[in-house]
C-alpha cells in the first residue's frame, strides 16, 4: 500500500517476530518491510497442570516429570501456535523429557488436561482463567514479568527461581515504510488517544493484559530485540513449525 497514513495493519508478536524465528522464506521483512506506529497491549501466557497431578508449584512439576522422563504429554494448540513454541522451549529449558502433543485449538488440549491425557499446556491467561478459577486446572506461574491481575494469586515464573522467562503475546498498529514523519505523529497521537483511555485500559486489563507502552524512539529497538530474542531459543531448542 502507499505510505500515506491510509492503510495500517493491526500486527503482533506472532507475525513480526515469531514468524521470522520460524520460517526460513519469509515474504516479508518486519524490520525494513513496516513502521512501527504505536503497540497497543500484551497478554501473559499461564503454565497449566492437571488438577489431580498433585502438585502446585513449577518446582513440584518439574521434579515430578523429571521422575517419569518421556512419560508425560505437552499440549499444543497447533504447529508453530505461541502453545507449542513457548510449551517447548519453556520446558526444554527446565530440562523436560515431554512428547509434544498437536491439537486443532486451544480448547482440545484444554479438554485433554482436564482428563489428564495432558500433564502441561501453555496458554493463554484469558482462555485459561475460568478453568482456573473452577479448579479444573491448575495454574502453576504466568509468563509477564509481573504478577496479572486476572490471576493475582499465581506467581510469576521468574519467582519460581527456577530460570528466566518472560513472553507475552503483543499487538500494534504497523504502517508501510517510508511513511511520512508528519504522517506518523498525526498518527500516534490518535492512537495514544485510544490506548491510554480508561475505557479500552479497563478492557485489556480485564483479559488479562496491560497497556504496551514503548516510547516512539524505542519501538523499532524494541521490535529487534523480540526478533533476536526469539530467534535465538527458537534456534537452541530446535523449535520447528514447518
């Protein structure tokens, strides 16, 4: 499209980064290809147990699947999903000897938790929230740096002590390159008008997630270094989607 402020696209950490982690042809370029008018919010990611395993922390999991290498089952709500890229790398990078389980969607693989056909599921805060809340599951740390509100009882997993991890599923608004400066101010000042409204923070903290705020000079950095951060456990833990 021409870079005249006309045509944006809503884009978010699956398209401009994940994408680039695990695709080799990509038809596009998310660093030189867009221009970052504004990110909008993110959404924590929650590690899920079943609720009659017996335990409740990241640490008791993790010490009961290392007691049962290659017995117990990763849910994915698909090839190449946030659910199995993150399911994987988080529990390779606990040192978990899990067989990955595809399913078409999230809510299969919640059904087969439940019944404990799956030990672990990655997913997302909002999907998982009610399973949480009636005990059909149990929520064993989220991925934010911060506690959410939508769950403040469940501990980061960084409070785990066990290893680093911090992920949440981003959106923003993206413009063609080589829009216009004076374009883009005009741009993100009307974006800034709905993202910092009370309204639409009420909405994104009631599923779970926060206001994305990223100044202007900082949001292609910011974009980078999802990229190289990705990439590279994409890349160590040998995470394939294709």
């Amino acid at each position: 499209a021409p870079p005249d402020g006309t045509t944006l696209m809503m884009g978010g950490l699956f398209n401009m980064v994940m994408n680039s982690a695990l695709l080799a042809k990509l038809p596009y370029n998310p660093l030189t290809d867009f221009t970052v008018v504004g990110y909008v919010s993110a959404y924590p990611f929650v590690a899920l147990t079943n609720a009659d395993l017996g335990v409740s922390t990241l640490g008791g999991f993790v010490d009961y699947a290392k007691a049962r290498p290659g017995q117990l089952n990763l849910g994915s709500a698909g090839l190449g999903t946030l659910h199995h890229v993150w399911g994987t790398i988080l529990t390779k990078s606990l040192g978990l000897d899990m067989a990955l389980v595809h399913y078409r969607g999230a809510a299969p693989a919640q059904q087969d938790l439940i019944a404990g056909r799956l030990q672990f599921l990655f997913d997302n805060v909002s999907a998982a929230k009610g399973l949480v809340q009636d005990g059909r599951v149990k929520a064993l740390g989220v991925s934010s740096p911060v506690r959410t509100k939508l769950m403040p009882d469940v501990p980061t997993i960084n409070e785990s002590g066990l290893l680093e991890f911090t992920g949440e599923s981003w959106f923003g608004v993206f413009a063609p390159a080589k829009t216009p400066g004076a374009t883009l101010a005009a741009l993100r000042k009307a974006l800034n008008g709905v993202v910092y409204d009370p309204a639409f923070i009420s909405v994104v903290e009631r599923d779970g997630g926060r206001v994305l705020d990223v100044a202007p000079e900082k949001q292609s950095e910011f974009l980078r270094a999802e990229i190289d951060h990705w990439s590279a456990l994409v890349r160590k833990y040998d995470v394939k989607a294709e």
